[in-house]
C-alpha cells in the first residue's frame, strides 16, 4: 500500500519525544498545583464564590456559597437560572453581565 498526499513525515528521535512529554508533564503540573491552590483558598476563606461558565452554567463554588446560597454538587453544570437561590437581589442578573464584559465596577447592593 503506497501512501500519497502533501504530508511530509519526519522522524523523531526518542530524546525529542523524552523531552517533549518532560515539558508536558511539568505544565500539568503547574495546573494541578494552581488548582490545589484555588481549592485551598476557596476552603480556607469565609468568601461566597460561585464560578460561572461564559454559558452561566454553574462550575464551582465554595462552601460559604454552598450556605448562603443554598447550592450543592447537583447544581454543578446546571445554568444559573435553575439553580435555587436564598438570595433576593434584583440586581443579580445585572451584575453578572456587567463582571461577564469587565466594563463595570460591581459594588453589592449598588
């Protein structure tokens, strides 16, 4: 079987390989340990934070959150608007447009 096409394959060394894994290992790494970091801190501080996708689907939140808000892991991936809020804030829907476009200062209860 011939192969034809334009793609020119070149071999690659197993060093070049060796050390191209070496340097993704180390960025997965950095992520892991950023990840651990944003953990700790959203443990270790008495902040209510909900993490929304650009799709305002819920994708984390810390436990003060989870006590305010009254949010669990079910909520994770569901869009905010299904999520049962404790909280009555008319402006709500206004802040979180304004923090997604980074135009506005957001000051709570403004």
């Amino acid at each position: 079987m011939t192969m034809t096409g334009s793609t020119d394959l070149k071999p690659v060394s197993l060093e070049s390989l060796l050390e191209e894994n070496r340097r993704l290992r180390e960025r997965v790494a950095v992520f892991e340990s950023r990840e651990q970091v944003t953990e700790v801190m959203l443990n270790g501080i008495d902040v209510a934070n909900v993490f929304l996708g650009p799709d305002l689907r819920v994708q984390r939140f810390s436990p003060s959150a989870a006590r305010l808000f009254g949010i669990g892991p079910s909520d994770i991936g569901k869009p905010l608007s299904e999520v049962a809020w404790q909280l009555d804030d008319p402006y709500l829907d206004q802040d979180i447009c304004a923090v997604q476009d980074r135009t506005d200062e957001i000051a709570f209860g403004a």
